[in-house]
C-alpha cells in the first residue's frame, strides 16, 4: 500500500486525507512536528511527502530533506496559506526547493490528484484536475542566494510574527546554500612547506701565536 507522510497542524487537512485512507488507498502517517517527520523518513521511504509552512520551521525541515541523501528523490509537496504567496515565490528560486507547492485550502480530490501525479504507478484511476504549482526543470537558480532573505524580509505581508518566523526559515536555508556554493568552489590551498633552517655557521679556528725568537748567543 502507499505510503504517505504528512506534516500539519490543520484538522482540514486530515479529514481530507482521512478519506483517502478509508478507502484503503493510502496508509497515511501524521507529524506535528519537523524534526520527527525527518527522522522517521529516514528509515521507512514513503512514496510522497505533505509538509505544511505552519508546522514550526517548516521551509527548514524541507531544506533538510530535499538535502537527505535517503529521502531527497522522494516527492515532497509544501502546502501553504495564500497569505504566504510571496515567501514561497523566493522559496521556489532555492536549490532545496520542494517538488510543488499548492496553496490551502486542499480537499480530498486535491490529495488523490496530488498522488496521481507523483506516483502514477500506484494509481491507476482517473483523479480531477490538478491544482499544483508545479516546478520547471529548467528553474532558475539564485546567483546570490542570501540575498532571498532580503527580499522577504521586505515583502512579507499578513502576519508578522508569521511572515517573520517563514522569512528567517528561508534565510538560513538561502546561507547554507551560499555556503554549499562557496565550498564547492574553493579548492583548499595546499600547506606551504616549512622552511629548512641554515645550519649554524662553524667558528674559525682560533690563531696560533708564533712562537719566540731565541736571542743570538753572544761572541767571545
């Protein structure tokens, strides 16, 4: 059966989800929380990720698994509140970018659709029309990505204490893509080799004093 991974705090989402699950279709597991969601992604592989931007440092938690080497080619869809629209526009530039992002509110259809689409071979009937806002391949990446924080930090609107949080979510992801493109780079400087010390020049011998001329004896 499919496996499925969701991480949000709105009941919508779960009884929209519950009813997939009741039909046998889907054996789905629910996170509150990011770090949790990660840890047991780890080990089991689900086929398809749900990860909301209102699960606590949530742009982060989907930094770290699109990064994983064991989870990182599984599909991973962030859900999102409208009010958010211009955070996840920068989000979407990332090289740690999700598969998709759809905005709420996501009903019971919008999830099978979701399933169809990622994987297709687990479903084979027909779904309703698709909702995504899906990625190109050829997306465009950040020449600077700090400079995403930047941006959302000025743009943010709605909440603040919100926006806040989400904009300090993807600066930090945006400095370890800046570092991970700085490190791969800079190659490390080979060690200069120390220098060898002169030897210590050896002292002249000291002279040796001539010796004495005798005195002529003198004539009889």
């Amino acid at each position: 059966m499919l496996q499925l991974f969701v991480a949000d705090n709105d009941i919508n989402i779960a009884d929209s989800i519950q009813a997939l699950t009741d039909a046998g279709r889907v054996q789905v597991t629910h996170f509150s929380a990011g770090d949790k969601l990660f840890s047991v992604a780890q080990s089991e592989q689900p086929a398809l990720i749900l990860l909301s931007t209102e699960v606590p440092k949530g742009l982060f938690w989907c930094g770290k698994l699109r990064k994983s080497s064991q989870v990182g080619h599984v599909p991973l869809v962030m859900l999102y509140e409208p009010v958010h629209e211009s955070t996840i526009q920068q989000h979407q530039r990332l090289a740690v970018r999700a598969t998709a992002y759809v905005p709420k509110p996501i009903d019971p259809d919008g999830v099978y659709d979701l399933l169809k689409r990622y994987v297709p071979d687990t479903l084979s009937e027909e779904g309703p029309a698709s909702n995504v806002e899906s990625l190109a391949d050829d997306a465009v990446e950040l020449s600077n990505p700090t400079q995403v924080g930047t941006d959302v930090l000025e743009t943010v609107l709605g909440d603040e204490s919100v926006e806040a949080s989400i904009a300090s979510e993807v600066v930090e992801i945006s400095s370890l893509a800046a570092f991970d493109d700085e490190l791969s780079m800079t190659e490390p400087e080979a060690a200069a080799e120390p220098e060898v010390e002169a030897e210590p020049e050896v002292a002249a011998e000291p002279e040796v004093a001539a010796e004495p001329e005798v005195a002529a004896e003198p004539e009889v």
